[in-house]
C-alpha cells in the first residue's frame, strides 16, 4: 500500500482509477475504448456537458457563470486571464507569493500589461502570506495565488478588491467552500483536486467576457471556449472523463464542505505534530500554513538519512521538499485518506522516539 | 467487435489500449497510477525522454531538428508556428485545401503576420489539392495542410519552397515516410496516428528557434519547450505515455514504411470499390484522395437508410461524413486493421446486391 504525498500530479480515489481503468477498453458499454471515442459522440458530449455541470454544482457557480475546459495548464492561464482582463489601463495589481504568482505577471507584461506587484513576501521567501493588501481601484483586475504548492502558503482569507478579481486556484480547488461570486476569472490545473493532468479549468463571469482592449488570438479567448462550450477543437478527453468521475465521486461523498472538513482534520493532525514534535519546524509562518501542501524541515539532519528510510519503508511517496525550500512536503489533496496522514505521523514520532 | 471509422478521435492498437488500461492501475510497477504520478519522477521523466526519442526514430528526425510534446492541438499550434516563424516581412504563403488551413490563416493574423492565400481549392468545395504551386520567395514560411480529414484530400507530393516550411501534419503524420529535413516546423494534434487527444507534437528545426520578429509569450514560444524538454509546466502525462506506448508499438511492427505499404493496401481496397461499385462515387479528385480519411457518397438516395442499418449491423461505427460534404467517411488510421475495412467492402458489395 502506497501512501501518495506527491505535490502533482496526485493522488485520485482509487474508485476513480478502477472506473477510469476499465473505460480504456470499455467506455460506457460502447464496446471502444475512451481514447478512441469521437469527442462529438453523444457519449463523450454527455460526459462534457456532465463535466461542466458538476463543477457547478460542486462550488455552486451562481447565474452568469460559466464554465470551460481548455489546454495548457496554469501557466498557459497566467497568459489567457490576463489577455481577456485588459481594458483600459492595461495596468494589472497582483499580489507575488511566489513561483506561480512571478510567472503570472510574467505573462501579464506579455499580454501586453503592465503588471503592478503591490505585495510580495519575497523578503521571506514566501514563507507568509502578505496581509492587510490595499488593492488599488485603478488598474484593470487583481490577481492573486490561492495556495502556493511549493512554499506551502495558502490564503485563509481572500483579499478585499473593488476591481475584477482574477484567482489561479490550481492546486486548492474544490478543497474548501469559497463564493465563486467574488471571482471574476478563477482557472485551475486539473492535476490536483480535480483529474489527471491535460486539462485546466476556467470559472468565468459572462460578463466580462469579449471586453478586452488588446487583441487576442481564437484558443486564447475565453469566450471561444465558452461558446462552443469546451468544444472549440478536440478537447484532452480522457482528462475530461476522469475529472467528471471524480467529480462524481466528490458529490457523493458529501462534496466540498465534507472534503474541507477532512482536509482540516489531516492538517490539523500533521501540523500537530510537527509542532510537538522536537524533531520537527514547520517552515512557514503558522497562520498561513496550506491545508494542501505542509513543508516541514528537520531541526537537525544528523539522522535525516535514518528518517529518509524509515517513511520509504512505510510506503510514503513523493515527500521529498521542492528545491526552493529544502526538506520535506507533504501535500495532502482530498483523495488522500488521513489514513495515510496517520502512517506519516507515526513515523514522525518513531523517528523521535528512536533519535530525540 | 467494433469497427472503428471515427476521424478522430480515433482507434489506436488493441495493445496499446489494454498496456494503457493496465497503467491506470498499476503504472510500471510503481504502486501507482500513471494518472498519480509526478511528471517530475524519474519513471515518467524516462516515458516522456522515450516517447520524443521514438518520435525521432519513427521519422528518421535528423540532427539539428527538436522533438516537442505542448498542450492546445493544431488549433494552438496555427498561432505557435505562426508567431515562432514571424521574420522581417511578416508575411506568410498558405495553401488553403479547406477548414484547417483557413483556421491556420486565420491565426497568422492573430500572430501579426500578413497571411498570403498563394492558392485554394475552394472554388469546388476544397475537392482537390492545387498544384504547380509558386511558393514565392518574399515571404517569412510557407504553410500547408499534408492531410485534409473533412475533405478527404492528401498531398502526395509536396510543394517546393525556397523559404522555409510549416506543415501542419495532424491526421498523416506516422502514416507514410516523410523527409523532415524538408521542414522548418511539423506539428500535428496527436489524436490520429500518434496516441489520445491532449498532447501535440512539434517536430522543430532547432535554428528557427529565438528568431521571431514579434514578442513571444512563454507558452507559445517553442523555445520554452525545446529547452525544457516538453517538461516547462506539467505536460498531459496520459497523453504522453500512450502515445509512447502507441509508438514502441509502430516501431516493432515494422514502423511507418510498413504502415504506410498497409495503410496502401487498405486505400486501394476501399477506393476500388467505391471506384467499381454503383452504389457509390468518391467525392474528391482521383489523384488528391487520402489515405488517411475517405470521403464518398451514395450515387441515390432512395436505399441510404437500409445502407446505413446494414454498416450499423456490421459493427461499423464513426462513418457518417463531415457536415461539410456529407454522404460518408470512413477514416482509416495506421490502427484499422484491413479485416475492418473488409467488412465494410463487404457491406457495400451486398449493399449493390440487394439494391442496384
């Protein structure tokens, strides 16, 4: 038995896997395969219209929303939310909490803006999330990171803004309860809390769609893809059909409220014991720890090699830390069982036990 | 047992979708699922460093050229190979041979490029492939469309060109001998010859790289991907892996010179029925007809609906053609076996039987 830390692609309900599994050679009793299924058979537009649907439903997207699947990932997103954001200022406020939040304003000047970084916890690095933010009402939107996957921030709560907010929520999607209706744009990689990577999820207010003053190629215009509602081209299919199962699979077992409560629970169990731990520091500011992904170093490495073989031979994967930050994460997206926060915590307090 | 005609999409080997299936579950003895794994482990690192080296091997890629897996399929890729071969004059030669040419054109102007229409086959609905094509020498690329899947057209020689030349190779690529030297830039959506919808494969003359004339966002920049060994942000991992698996599967069956002698083989059965049958006529130029996606309609309307029961009956899926031309097309990529194209030679020759 393997217990998936890994930062992403993730761990998915093992349920999901058996259902995704069998649709390679038997996609809804059509006798093929999902990978060769025309995304323009009834079959796989039920799958997408489902798709669409359930993300609704599962964060409660209100009236005036609406939702796409498209390619490319985050970072294909910094570049397209900012592209359908400009008007008139082209000035854009965002907030750097790191990696994903210095490439997003990348792509900002690329789209043609000029990206105003109004705080960073750079001088830390990013080990906190920068609070009491003044979001200036003169630029065109406001961007920020809900969670940092590799510092292991998380914004606890969001940001008040008078201007259009734009939110890459890759890797805290569908992890806790957040009002869609504060959002202008939210987009998301799919390959956290969501599905197989391939896909990344937009989450659009209608109303600013076809708005932007700069010119934006077809793929890039979000309006495209919600027109043709995720069908503009030949969409990441199998991708599609996983996050849709998962989906399904979120529903049933009491949605977003049930997953964040959970989700508090195995955070609340490991920050625990990394804080009474004597083997252990957390490594960002305790406030802002993410629920997703918990960085944490050894207080001395003398033993390290020691505690290296003792969570392999538990079965742990993928919790070696991120080079920026050194040491150990474990990110704990909602498929991962608090069982198997239990069998890391275990071996935290043998390592004590054994080397304190 | 299903006989898959679908354009895409489409069938891949039986073996490959049960090594697909398999993975799911259990990828390379990981514990795993191919869908959990980070695209970071050393297991997949090693799929993806297959996967562009076979596509080297498959094609005879010489040195100099740069394999690339992106995300967005050939309707990003108009816009990527536009805004990487933006020289000086900014303006571009394209053939139209239907659809995804004019989209291609279309892109070129959203790239900022000047988009010249050196010649078209719209005058008779894009039947046939223009030929004694000047490809003028003042312009930046030359672009073209190897293989029209609508229309069901196919070049069988290609154009010379004094500049360089883009070929967007989407639904022939794998599927007959190509001398990539020819070319500055071959991309093609993979989910025809190469493996499931979601990755695209860019095929790169390593000099063209960083010589564009306009401002390139991260994404779109080949550069980005040729550098970061299609590895820039997290690829579309399932995608990747089966067409791995899809291509170790064409190099040991005899790669793409005996898919091409087979994909022959299948042509010159189907089109000598449609040639020899009355029942039915082809609809595009004799000497244009692809290989890859066959378009025909019925000579008479009057029995279309006994034909269509009897196909159906047959296990025949995927045949019903393109709205823009009607009647219908049977795609037959490298993985129809010709025993499937048999049968629906067998259905048309009872067809004529019954009816003519």
């Amino acid at each position: 038995m393997k217990h998936n830390f890994g930062a992403g692609p993730c761990i998915l309900p093992q349920e999901v896997f058996k259902e995704a599994a069998e649709a390679v050679l038997n996609f809804d009793n059509t006798g093929l395969s999902i990978l060769e299924v025309s995304h323009r058979s009834k079959e796989f537009v039920a799958v997408m219209d489902e798709a669409m649907d359930l993300v609704k439903k599962a964060l409660n997207v209100p009236q005036g929303y609406s939702v796409a699947f498209v390619q490319g990932g985050a970072s294909l997103g910094f570049l397209i939310s900012a592209m359908n954001m400009m008007r008139d200022t082209k000035k854009a406020a965002y907030i750097n909490t790191g990696t994903w939040s210095s490439k997003a304003i990348k792509e900002c000047k690329n789209a043609g803006g000029t990206p105003i970084e109004i705080a960073s916890s750079e001088d830390k690095n990013f080990n906190y999330i920068p609070k009491n933010v003044n979001v200036p009402s003169d630029c065109d939107y406001f961007h920020f990171t809900s969670n940092n996957t590799i510092f292991g921030t998380q914004f606890k709560e969001f940001p008040k803004s008078s201007i259009p907010v734009v939110c890459d929520m890759s890797s805290d999607i569908f992890s806790r309860e957040i009002n869609v209706a504060d959002f202008d744009i939210i987009y998301a990689g799919a390959q956290k809390n969501l599905g197989p990577a391939g896909a990344t999820l937009f989450i659009v207010k209608d109303e600013i769609l076809g708005k932007s003053s700069v010119s934006i190629p077809t793929y890039l215009n979000l309006k495209t893809h919600v027109e043709k509602e995720s069908m503009f081209n030949t969409p990441p299919v199998y991708s599609v059909y996983v996050a849709m199962l998962n989906l399904r699979h979120l529903l049933a077992t009491g949605g977003v409220p049930a997953m964040a409560k959970a989700n508090q629970a195995k955070a609340d169990l490991i920050y625990g014991e990394i804080d009474s731990n004597p083997m252990f520091e957390g490594t960002t500011a305790k406030e802002d720890r993410s629920n997703m992904n918990v960085t944490f170093v050894l207080t001395d490495e003398t033993h390290k090699e020691e505690f290296d073989k003792m969570w392999n031979a538990a079965g742990i994967v993928g919790l070696k830390g991120h080079r920026s930050v050194g040491g150990y994460r474990a990110s704990m997206y909602n498929a991962l069982p608090i069982s198997s926060v239990q069998v890391l915590v275990d071996v935290m307090k043998e390592f004590a036990n054994k080397y304190a």
